[in-house]
C-alpha cells in the first residue's frame, strides 16, 4: 500500500456515507476506511494518510456485528479516536469454524465479489455455489476467475460449467501470473470500487493480488501434485489500493465455510428450485419426503438438476442448524448474564 494521501473517493467513499453525517459531525469530524485489523488494533486509511489505534474497551461490549471489520468506515475525532461506525452497504460474515457458535465479520462494503477457483481437480460446482450464494445475500456483484489456465486444462469446458450455476454469471480466465490479468479484470477494479477475493487454498489467490497490485503483498505458496490442493499463505484479510484505482480486499483460504443467514442468498441462487417449492402442499415443507412435495415429485421426472437439489438441500438445512445454535448460544447467554448478577447481588447482602 503506497504511503501517500488518498482523497475519500479514492478510497470508496461515496454519497452513501457523505448522509450519514451531520452537519456537526461535517464539520468536527474524519472519515477514514478500515485497512487491516490485528486483534483490537485497527489499521485505517483517510485524507491525512494512515492511522492505527485501539479500539475503546467500551465498544468491546458491542455485537459483533457492531464492530468494525476491514472495508468498514468510522468515524474519529481530531484527536483520533474512533466515534462511531457508518452503516455499511454490504457485509459479509459466516459462522467461525470450530464448535463455538459465532459470527465472524469477513468484509464490509464490498462491490464485487471476485470467487476464485483453478482450472484443475480443485474446480467444484457446489463450493462455487456456496460463494455465490453469499455475495447475492449481500447485494455484491458475482465474478467468477478461472486461475492457472496456463497448466493445459480444457478453460473453455470449465467456463461453461461456471457459466451453468447462474443466468449472466460473469466468468474470466486468466494466468494469475500474467500482468495483462489487469486488464481483463479492469472494468471491476476502477477508481472507489472495492472488490474482494474468496476461494479455497492453492487456487492461486495470493498471486493475483499481487499481479493486481504490482508488487509482493502477499507471500505465495506452491501447490500439491497429487490433488491440485494448495497451503493457506494469507493469514489474516487486508485491503489494497490498486494502481488502477480500485480496492482491492484479501482473505484467508477458507477450509470449512459456514454460510451464515443467507436465507435470500441461497433462495436467489436456486431460484428454479423455489419456483417449484412454490406448489408443494405444505408452506413449511422440508423436501424430505412429506407428502405433496412438488420439489420430490420434480426431481423424479428429472426435471430438477440432482447435483444442485442436493446442494440446496444441504445449505438450507445447514442454515438452519446455524440458526439453532444461534439461538441457543444466546439463551446460555442471557442465563449465564442472569446468573452472575444474581451471584454479584448475593456477594452486595453479604458484604452489607
């Protein structure tokens, strides 16, 4: 990232966030853009250049979905500290991998989702649609980037087989090694627009941003011979201004990844299965043998795509485990809350 000034339009901003201020806060306050986040130490960039500060204990209190995450934009005084987080135009967040039932923020104000995958035997159809399923549920914009088309795979039958989960998916191919990358995905990466990137390990992620960002900002790594499979290089996510113009924000490979409430994500991605959902007896019916169900009785007359039913079938029901253990962590919450202030009130008596 270039330690130069940037204006606020450079950097995103746009007149989303300029009415979300008022006329006091116009005049006494800073905008400025979540760089980087290392655990409460927040990296941010505005139009005096970059900053780092620690966040308030007092909004360690926050919901998680309150805190700022990389692409967020906050408000500081002149004294630098953060006053207040702007409502985001996108968000994206899924459940942390793990048995502890959370949400983990992934990136905010995101225009393009860049979902990334190699023309090899990583290329899988239901992963995609994960990732799909994910930038519709925030309103972000699919692209789908076929990577190391240079090894001498077929590009063209992989293209058709993206260009097969969604009406007008954009699909490029390009050589993550090539600097004319830039120009294919160009029409994305202009002057305030920030896209990020998602896809599995190996897939050669940290190589096109740095091809994108002309210079060595992530560390890469080689990938398996025997199953096309690839090590994670990028530990944590950041954002980069790109010298076309654009931003550009990196994730980790994500090994295991938990949608969390993408409900209308996953509704929009399999849209000819809702359609058919539409006539089944019951309002309320799960596909799973309950009598009356349009979608089983589709599915028998082939109709419906197997390996995509089945996808459906098993994001719907991980939604809706993610939703339960939800809503029982929060219950152990707020019985756990009740139980240390009944034990703080007994420990008040006794003490009087």
């Amino acid at each position: 990232m270039p330690e130069t000034n940037s204006s606020l339009p450079e950097l995103g901003w746009n007149h989303f966030f300029q009415q979300q201020l008022s006329l006091e806060e116009l005049e006494t306050t800073t905008p400025v853009r979540v760089f980087a986040l290392n655990r409460h130490l927040v990296d941010v960039w505005g139009g005096r250049g970059r900053q780092k500060f620690t966040l308030p204990h007092s909004w360690l209190r926050y919901p998680v979905e309150d805190l700022p995450t990389v692409g967020d934009w906050l408000l500081i005084d002149s004294e630098g500290q953060p006053l207040r987080l702007l409502e985001r135009t996108s968000l994206f967040k899924r459940m942390a991998s793990g048995r502890d039932a959370r949400v983990q923020l992934m990136a905010a104000n995101v225009d393009t989702l860049f979902i990334v995958t190699s023309c090899n035997a990583d290329f899988n159809l239901s992963r995609l649609e994960r990732y799909l399923a994910m930038a519709l549920d925030a309103g972000v914009e699919p692209v789908v980037v076929l990577t190391k088309v240079d090894l001498g795979g077929d590009v063209e039958e992989f293209r058709a087989r993206a260009r097969t989960l969604r009406r007008d998916l954009a699909v490029e191919a390009v050589n993550s090694k090539d600097p004319k990358v830039v120009d294919v995905l160009k029409p994305w990466c202009r002057q305030g627009q920030t896209v990020a990137l998602v896809g599995s390990s190996g897939v050669g992620k940290s190589t096109l941003v740095n091809t994108l960002s002309t210079a060595e900002v992530q560390e890469t790594g080689a990938t398996r011979e025997g199953d096309a499979k690839g090590r994670h290089t990028t530990t944590s996510r950041s954002l980069h201004i790109l010298p076309v113009g654009g931003l550009l924000l990196d994730s980790p490979g994500l090994r295991e990844l938990q949608l969390s409430d993408c409900e209308a994500g996953v509704a929009t991605l399999f849209e000819e299965i809702e359609a058919v959902a539409q006539n089944c007896r019951f309002n309320d019916c799960r596909h799973q043998g309950e009598a009356g169900c349009a979608v089983a009785e589709a599915a028998e007359n082939d109709e419906l795509d197997p390996r995509r039913l089945a996808n459906y079938l098993k994001l719907i029901a991980e939604q809706e485990r993610a939703a339960e253990t939800l809503v029982e962590k929060r219950r152990k919450d707020k019985n756990l809350g009740k139980m240390y202030k009944k034990v703080k009130a007994q420990k008040r008596r006794e003490k009087s």
